[in-house]
C-alpha cells in the first residue's frame, strides 16, 4: 500500500493513477457513446 505513495515527478503515484482513469474513462466515453452513429457522411457533407 506504500507504492501509491511513492513520489513519481512530483506527485504521489495515487493522483497519476486517478487522473490516467479518468482520462481513460472520459476517451471510453468520447468513443463509446458520443460516436454512436455508424452511419458514414457523405462527400458533399463533409
């Protein structure tokens, strides 16, 4: 349990983990479920 405190650039290795997941969940979440349409666009829209 002492390895999250660990000091990595800086910070405590705990704050690293915590902000990787939520950008891992932000990005699941852009690609997930805002892009849901798989519908392609066409050439004059684009």
């Amino acid at each position: 349990m002492e390895t999250l405190f660990l000091l990595w650039l800086g910070k405590p290795l705990w704050m690293w983990l915590a902000f990787l997941a939520i950008v891992a969940v932000l990005l699941a979440l852009d690609l997930g479920v805002l892009h849901r349409s798989s519908a392609r666009s066409a050439f004059a829209r684009a």
